[in-house]
C-alpha cells in the first residue's frame, strides 16, 4: 500500500495568460498536489528524513513559476509535477492548478490537473 502526501492551497503570483493582455499583470494560481511516497519508516522512528519537506516544496515551487510567464495553467501544472517527482521522494504526483481568470467576472475559477509519474520525465 502506498502512502500519500498532500499539500493544499499553495498560492503565488505569477505573470499568465492565454491572451498577451493577462499577462501584463501578476495573477494569483492555487496549486493542490497530492504525491504517492512511502513515508512508514520516517514515521515509525519520527525522523523527517525521506519525507516531502512542505517548506522546501513550496520555495522551490515558488521559485519556479514566480521567475517565468505562462500562457497556460497546463504549463504550470506539468512544470511543479516535475519538480515534484525529480526533487522530492515521490513515486507519482497530482497537480491541480486554479486560477480565476480577471477577465471572466462570472467565472469563479478555471482549474487543470495531472497525475505525472518518474516514468514521465525521462533525465
């Protein structure tokens, strides 16, 4: 049985946008992941190694998206479950990215997600 790891609600502001106009400004994305990992021997000796560090997901992640421009969520989603799996000890990773686009008042938000594993990045 695997065991999982999740990390909700991660923000930043980035420059993204379909249209050149969107990315004129920063935007705030949402990203949800969720990583399958075996975590059982970190647990059973309460030792963090071998484990997801949230604190370091969320700098490297930030990091990422914060320095560049996207035209698509898709291209942010593909991008963190990257890191995910090639900086973290993860077997395979969901990534969901949320935006509410400014432009679409009477839209709530948009949103993609992905299940990537190791297999999918070949180095």
């Amino acid at each position: 049985m695997r065991d999982r790891v999740h990390g909700n609600g991660f923000s930043y502001d980035v420059r993204i946008g379909f249209h050149e106009y969107e990315r004129h400004i920063r935007q705030r994305i949402v990203i949800d992941w969720e990583a399958e990992t075996t975590w059982r021997e970190a647990a059973k000796a309460d030792r963090p190694r071998g484990i997801v560090d949230y604190y370091e997901a969320n700098l490297k992640i930030g990091k990422m998206i914060e320095a560049k421009e996207y035209r698509l969520i898709e291209a942010v989603a593909e991008e963190v479950a990257h890191l995910l799996v090639s900086e973290f000890p993860v077997d395979r990773v969901r990534v969901k990215v949320t935006k509410a686009p400014f432009d679409m008042p009477n839209v709530g938000s948009v949103a993609v997600e992905c299940w990537r594993s190791r297999e999918d990045f070949p180095s």
